[in-house]
C-alpha cells in the first residue's frame, strides 16, 4: 500500500486543474508552482534539491511508478563513473565529485543505515593493460592505488587491477529516504500518469521532465534508448569486497542485505522478463572470479531498462501553444551511470529551475510606442 499522504487521481487534465486548485489552497500567491515527474532517483533527488535551492517554491512529484517500481530499484547502486561521449570530463567529474560528498556525509551519519549508504572497498581488474591506469575519478573515491602483485593473484585471467574504496547507495532504502526528504520540506507526492507535459498548465508554473526512457513520448526525445540490464540478487554475507571487471560486464557488489551479481548490456531491448541462461551466464561469469559463490542462495533475478543517450540532458525548454508558455527543465539520459552522478546533476537542474523561477518574476519590459 501507499502511504496515506500520498495523493491518487485519474483525473482528466481539465478536473486536474481544479483539484491542483484545492491542492495549494493556502499557497502564497508569489509562490512557485513546480512540477517534477518522475520519482526515480533522478526526479526524487531534483525535487529535493530544488526544495532546497529554488526560491519560494512549492515541489510536487508526479509519477505512476514509485519505488519498489522503478529502474532505480534494480540498479547496483555503485559509485564508479560511466564515461558520457557527448559530456566534458571537467563537467562529469564535477558530478561525480558532488554526488559522492553528499552520499559520504549520509555515510558518516546516523541516517547511513535508513538512507542505505555505506562505503565498501575492493578491486577494478583488467585482463589487458587500460587505456588509462589512472581514471578522472581517482582523486575523488578513497584510497585510490594500484593492486599489488599479492593481490592480482587472486585473479589469474586479469593482469592489472585498481583499489579503492567508494560508496554503495542502496535503492530500495534510498528512494524512500528521497521522498521522505520530499515531504519533510513541504513537497507533495502525486500518483498519476502524465501523457502530455501541457496537463500540467496552467496549475503549474514550471515542469522538470525526469521520466528517463518516457522522455521519447513526453519529450519527443529520439536520441533515448534503453540498455536492458539484468542482475542476480543472492545471499552469500561472506563477500565483503567488490570486484568489477573493467570492461563493466561482469560485477560482484556486496550491499546490506543481499549480493548483486552483473551484469548485461543489451541495447535496444525492451524485454523486462528475465532470461534463464543469461542468469546462468551471469553466475558463470561472477564465480570464475570469486569461487566462494558457489554456495550462494536465495538468488532472485532483477531486469530493468537503463534510460541511456549520448549525453546526460540537462537543459530548460520554452514550450510554447496557443498563446501560452510552459517553463520545462529536462533532466534525464544518465544510462548506467546514474547513481554515480544523480546529485550533481540534480544541482544544476535545479539551478536551471531557478533561473526559470527568476524569468517569471521578471517583469516582461513593455515595447516603446
């Protein structure tokens, strides 16, 4: 079940209106109305942030899928960075960096277990010699080195390998965490499939489109594609360590509760149902490098879609009908780096609605006659 403060509609975009209009009764009128749909990682944490650094605004998220429901449900959760093509090193590192301050202040506090946060150490090997020994992100996970010789020998197929400790953010206790950081300052939680971002003017003043793969409906957007990503979720306490192939394909990631094991990387498949002998494969892949799992148990499979692009899409639109205008701020695309980046992006897409709220209390100048 939902929570009780969490509204439910199927209205129409007409009655919709008249119920925003009960909705935000005792809003002040110089307030601004925002809209993020979405509740994934990335529409939770925008909505967070915008809380915190959009003047006098009032949040709403719009979603029909909440966690456990999500893509970002599914997802590891590891901070380790994914090259984006169409994104400048100094920009992605920039997130990166602001990413990983937030989830380590969580990590250092009381929060961490609620929050599902946690640092956790181990290994990035490679059967070749990378282009780069030394990654952008060095500097900025903990205690980055070569692995020893002592070390490679646990793997005999690999021939280098990189240790490090970084931080693991757990989805399923995350994303509530998120949400209850939504209410805490004042954010509604709406459940409602939006099929047309002008549902939502005029009873919102501003919309931040976080749907990820929905965007190609939404948005229009034809560059999004998804990138099928099917894991093993097993028992096995026992693994402390992660161990990450560099090709990214193969992935053993200790969490709280359970071990994820990885990975695929199938663009173009829309396929949810998970695939027996890819789950075989997986295990395969993952016990060549840690043997111990063997004895894993309670294994449950887990697909979900990557919402992937060239570059992660941050930027405002002026929508623009009728006559009427509809600030939108997309923030979406980040494939299969999105926990890695998710806080720095959400930063600057809610530095984007700011400059949104700022252009609708700046007075239109009048044409001299």
């Amino acid at each position: 079940m939902r929570p009780a403060s969490r509204w439910k509609t199927s209205f129409g975009a007409r009655a919709f209106g008249g119920f925003q209009d009960c909705f935000f009764r005792d809003r002040p009128m110089d307030t601004a109305r925002v809209a993020v749909v979405g509740a994934g990682l990335m529409g939770l944490s925008t909505a967070v942030c915008t809380s915190r650094l959009a003047p006098r605004c009032s949040v709403t998220v719009i979603s029909d899928k909440f966690t456990p429901d999500t893509t970002s449900d599914v997802a590891a959760g590891m901070l380790i960075p994914h090259a984006y093509p169409d994104t400048p090193i100094h920009k992605q590192k920039q997130w990166f960096r602001e990413t990983f301050d937030h989830l380590l202040s969580i990590a250092s506090s009381a929060e961490a277990g609620v929050a599902g946060v946690h640092l956790v150490s181990g290994w990035q090997i490679f059967q070749s010699l990378p282009m780069e020994e030394v990654p952008f992100w060095a500097d900025v996970v903990l205690g980055f080195r070569k692995m020893t010789e002592a070390e490679l020998k646990k793997f005999p197929q690999h021939v280098f390998g990189q240790a490090f400790t970084t931080l693991k953010c757990e989805g399923p206790a995350y994303l509530p965490w998120l949400e209850k950081r939504v209410k805490g300052s004042g954010g509604q939680i709406l459940t409602r499939r939006v099929e047309d971002l002008w549902e939502l003017h005029p009873s919102f003043d501003i919309v931040v489109n976080c749907t990820g793969l929905g965007s190609r409906r939404l948005a229009g957007d034809s560059k999004i594609f998804p990138v099928r990503g099917q894991v093993l979720k097993v028992q096995a306490p026992w693994v402390k360590h992660f161990i990450r192939d560099g090709s990214g394909l193969t992935y053993i990631y200790p969490g709280v509760s359970h071990v994820t094991l990885g990975g695929t990387r199938q663009k173009g498949d829309w396929n949810l149902s998970p695939d027996a002998e890819i789950s075989r494969d997986i295990f395969s892949r993952c016990c060549a490098l840690e043997p111990s799992l063997r004895g894993a148990c309670d294994i449950k499979e887990k697909v979900g879609l990557r919402p992937s692009r060239p570059g992660v899409r941050l930027q405002k639109e002026l929508l623009a009908r009728d006559g009427q205008r509809l600030p939108v701020v997309h923030h979406y695309g980040h494939g299969a780096g999105g926990f890695s980046v998710h806080w720095g992006t959400a930063l600057e897409a809610a530095r984007l609605v700011s400059e949104c709220v700022h252009a609708l209390r700046t007075p239109t100048p009048k044409p001299k006659l």
